[in-house]
C-alpha cells in the first residue's frame, strides 16, 4: 500500500537569508514567531529608500529608526555591563560583606542630613550655631564632620580630629544626640569599601569610642547600640574591641554581661608552669600562641590594674535595658553557633565573644558543650583555655544551668598535661566561684567514677579538690559513701575499692579525721530517715570506717612497726606513739595507728 508521505518542513537555506547588515546598538531578536516577524519587519524599514535627495534619506532613516525602536523596545535585551566576572578571590570579599552586613542587621543608618563643613572652621560653626540656639545646626555640623572621618578613614585629617576632641572635652553634651550617636556608630562597624584583608586604620574608631565615652560618662543608662556595634566588631576584626585606647569604654559595655573576667595574669599561670618544667612538657612556646600575643604578654599584664580615674568611670550601664540585651546577644550567640560549618572553620574571635558573656547562665551552658572539641583543636587552643576559665569563675548562681555545666566539665577529657594543668587551674576557679560548687564537683567525680563511662581525670579533679578545702572536701566525700550506702543495691564493695583508689591516686593528703567524722554525722534528709536499711547502713558505714583506719597507714609508718617488731631502733624516740585524735589511745608502740590511722610515729 501507498502510504501519503508526510510533508516535510525545509529550513531555510544561507542564501534565504535577509541580507543587509544587522540594525545599530545590541540588538537582539527574542521570543516567538511573531517576534521574529517583527524584528524582520524593523529590518526592512531600516534599509534606505532607493530614490531621493541625501537629506531626505537622512530623515527618512531616522523616522525609521525611531519607529523600529518603538517596535523592538519590549523586546529589547538590557545592555550587560561591561566589568568582567568576579574571580574566586571577588566572591569571597563579597561574601564577607555580605555577612558583616548581616551580622546586626537592626543597627540603623544616619538619619540625620550631614552639613559639612571645612575642618579649620568647625569650631565657630559650632559656636555660631550654639549662641543662635540652634541645635539641629549642630547635629548636622558634627554628623557632616563624622562623614568626613568615615570618607578619609585612612588617612583622617588631623585638624577635624583633633577639633571633634576639644569640642568633647568642653562640651561633651553635644554628642549624646540620637543623630550623633547614630552617626558615630557607624564609624564603629566595618566599612564594607575597605578591603575586606586590612582593618585599615583604627585611628577613627578610637576617636569615636572616645567621644562616645564623652558623651556618655557620667550616665548611667546607655543606649543598647553599643552592645550591637560592640558585637559586631566583636565576631568581626576587633578593631576597636581590643584596643588599650577604649578599654574603658569597652569595660562599660560589657557590663551588661555582668561576666566576671579572668585576669590575664590568672590566664598565663599555666604558660609559666610550663615554662619552669613542672608539668614536664618542655619550655617550649604554646603550638597556639602567635607571636603577637606573646609580645604583648607582659603589656596585658602591666595593664590589667585599672587607675583610680578609670574605676571611676567604670559602673553598671544597662540595668533598664538588662533583658533586651541579653537576648539580643543570646540570638546572636545561638545563630553564630548554630551554623552548620567544619570544626576548623570557627571563628577564633568567636570564642573570645563567649569569654566575655559568660556572665549569662545560657552562655556558659552553650559554651561548655563544644569545649573539649574547641580545646583539643591546635588552632583554638589559646582562646578555648580563655573560655573554659571564664566558664568556670561564672558559675555562681548552682542553678539548674550551673549544675548542667559543672556535669559537662567532669566529662571533659583532655590528654595533653599543659591542658590538664589548665584544667584543673579553672577547677579551683570553680570551687571558689560559689560556696555549694565543691560538694556538687565531689558528687559528681564520684558517680562518673563508678560509671561505665569513667574519666581517667576524674582521681586529678578530686585531688584538687582536697588541696583546695582540706577540712571541707573530706566532709563532702563522707557525705558521698553515705549516699551511697543508702541505695538498695550494696555498694559496700565498690565503696572499698573505691576508697582504696581514691587514697592511693592522692598519696594519703587526705583528712582522715574529718572524713571518719563525716562518716558518722547524723543526716537529716527524707531519704534517711525514711530509711530501708538501717541495720544494714550502720554495718557498711562501721565497715569503711575500719578500711579507713587501715588505709590511713602510710608506708612509712609500715617500715616503722617492722623494724619496731624485729628490735631495730633509728633513733631514741622512734616507736614513741602520739595520742590519737580519734580514739584517744596513746603509748608506745604502733598499733594505735591500725584502729585510726592518726598516730604519726
């Protein structure tokens, strides 16, 4: 059968296409069918008429042209511009300026129209202003000056500065204005034209810090601006944070943490430690100390005492504001910490930001969750020692938070003995942070230890504990084996061994008088009383009582009472037995110290 052959569409060839050169400009034919007729039909009217004189030709292209543009302009691409494409290094600049930029998005821009003035008359405008009485004049004389610090930030002229600080030295309320302050904080953030490489000159922000504190001294309730811009420079380059030049601006700010800051002498005992060979690692330099922070070691130090005039100025400035601000900086906090990012990619400044909000509980409970992989990464080492002490001399509430924390700091395990020192350097810090800390560390140290996850640092955290309170410690330890004692299941032999490891790690500084006394201290808590097991609670805590006694026997006092057994004498008063403290024996001879281990021989 003959079937009807479909038809077939042929494409136009080369030679069917419309001659004559394209229309002028960047012209391009889009969309459908229709478009392509039109863009056809605009061609043809742009070819010029065969006949006429050349000024009419001229015209007749014109109206030509103007009637194809009105033909084409919708479809009519937009003219590219003519910067080349960015390279790995471009995207990355405008990658960091888009999040300083969105760091803290809520601070507002000037609002007030900046009246700029010629530096060397800056001063009689201001005066001229001041004896009309107008004050907006003023506002916008000094917003005008500010401009041009920020236009010349590199290099400022030194006539407008030094007038902006004579003028806050006479007359430091002109500044404390809305429009001002707006103005001058934004000499504070980061200027997304400079090269997002250098921090550039801080000559300016130390100006503006100045005259902020001006302006602000002798209030007492400061505007919550100042903590933006203080935490956006903060996570930012710290241009202005880590100056000497605004400490005391920065020391009003960060009262609203109300964060306890540890000292940097406090910071580098576990540096000189090291240094002096106790720790056995060497006098090596910490792997995460760079060499600008050791040259300015001693600096910080020498600076760390404030001088009477500025403890004057220092003072509580955002009580009013105390909740707004904590949880700005708490939504701060959490959406810094809560990206999703590689362990090496946080930020070390990050990290010097939690050390100065521990003050808040929330702080300190985000923080000590990452601090053993922050501690145990070689490029945060430095500033996570900075946060673990700040973390531990903070915790001073024995909240529900604080013992959560002190939960996550027995757990930490660290291997390298620089680290171990430091640790147990910000243990005592936590100790002495709040008065209930050593008895909720003790507890703690002892159930992790009878845990399946034990920490090998656990008998090093009880050591230190008994070093820092001798009398206090051993009362809480008892207070412990009663405890566990009290459970229905018998941890009587697990309570020996226990207590046999916990003198051998201390090597017998223990108080072994307060720690039998504690064992028989009368206990009025519910569960006590309401007790199960009475009979058996007296057996078990007689029974350590006895083990205590026994391991109270040091091994010098064993070489004693064998060389007293076979004869042997060292000197005329050995073998002389002093009374005991606990069970009132005294005389010759060493067995008093098998009942309770006080007698020394």
């Amino acid at each position: 059968m003959n079937r009807a052959k479909p038809t077939t569409v042929r494409r136009p060839s080369a030679a069917a296409k419309p001659s004559g050169h394209p229309p002028p400009g960047d012209f391009i034919a889009l969309g459908s069918k229709g478009q392509a007729n039109e863009s056809k039909t605009a061609s043809t009217l742009l070819k010029p008429a065969p006949s006429g004189l050349p000024s009419e030709r001229k015209r007749d292209a014109a109206a030509a042209l103007s009637s194809a543009s009105a033909l084409t302009g919708l479809t009519k691409r937009p003219k590219l511009s003519s910067t080349p494409p960015l390279s790995a290094l471009g995207r990355l600049a405008e990658a960091a300026v888009a999040e300083k930029r969105a760091i803290s998005p809520s601070i507002k821009e000037p609002s007030v129209v900046p009246i700029e003035v010629l530096p060397t008359v800056l001063l009689d405008e201001i005066e001229a202003a001041e004896l009309e009485g107008n004050d907006d004049r003023i506002e916008g004389v000094l917003c005008g000056a500010v401009k041009q610090l920020k236009v010349t930030r590199a290099k400022p002229d030194s006539t407008l500065y030094l007038s902006l600080m004579y003028l806050a030295k006479i007359k430091p309320n002109i500044f404390a204005t809305e429009g001002v302050i707006e103005a001058l904080c934004s000499l504070l953030r980061r200027d997304a034209s400079i090269n997002f490489k250098a921090k550039g000159n801080s000559l300016v922000s130390v100006l503006a810090c100045n005259l902020l504190m001006a302006a602000y001294e002798e209030d007492e309730n400061w505007p919550e601006i100042f903590v933006k811009v203080y935490i956006e420079d903060s996570l930012g380059e710290r241009i202005w944070v880590d100056s000497p030049h605004c400490k005391t601006f920065v020391d009003n700010i960060q009262t609203a943490f109300n964060t306890r800051m540890p000292p940097r002498s406090v910071l580098l005992q576990g540096e000189a430690g090291r240094g002096a060979g106790d720790l056995g690692a060497g006098s090596s330099p910490h792997p995460s100390l760079t060499e600008e922070e050791d040259s300015q070691t001693e600096l910080l130090i020498a600076e760390e005492k404030l001088s009477p005039e500025q403890e004057g100025q220092l003072m509580p400035r955002y009580e009013e504001l105390a909740e707004s601000v904590e949880e700005y900086v708490l939504d701060m906090l959490r959406d810094q910490l809560n990206r999703r990012q590689p362990i090496d990619n946080v930020s070390r400044n990050l990290l010097r930001l939690l050390t100065s909000t521990c003050g808040y509980k929330e702080v300190r409970l985000l923080a000590v969750q990452k601090l053993e992989m922050w501690l145990q990464n070689p490029k945060l080492t430095r500033p996570a020692q900075d946060l673990l002490m700040s973390v531990c001399m903070n915790c001073n509430t024995h909240g529900s938070e604080d013992m959560d924390v002190i939960s996550h700091l027995i757990k930490i395990r660290l291997k390298p003995k620089v680290l171990l020192n430091h640790f147990m350097l910000c243990i005592r810090e936590l100790l002495s942070a709040h008065k209930d800390n050593l008895g909720s560390t003790i507890k703690l140290v002892i159930f992790n230890e009878l845990s399946s996850a034990r920490n090998p640092n656990n008998m090093q955290v009880l050591y230190t504990a008994l070093q820092h309170s001798s009398d206090l410690a051993p009362k809480f330890l008892a207070m412990v084996f009663q405890d566990l004692l009290t459970n229905k299941d018998d941890y009587l032999r697990a309570s020996r061994a226990l207590l046999r490891e916990i003198i051998k790690q201390t090597k017998h500084e223990i108080n072994f008088q307060a720690f039998c006394l504690g064992l028989m201290q009368e206990r009025k808590e519910p569960q006590y009383l309401e007790m199960e097991f009475k009979e058996r609670f007296v057996v078990h805590i007689t029974d350590v009582l006895a083990v205590s006694m026994m391991l109270g026997i040091t091994a010098q006092v064993k070489e004693a009472g064998i060389a007293w057994d076979k004869g042997e004498k060292r000197s005329k008063d050995a073998g002389v037995a002093r009374p005991c403290s606990v069970g009132g024996v005294s005389g010759p001879g060493w067995w008093p110290v098998v009942l309770c281990g006080c007698t020394v021989l």
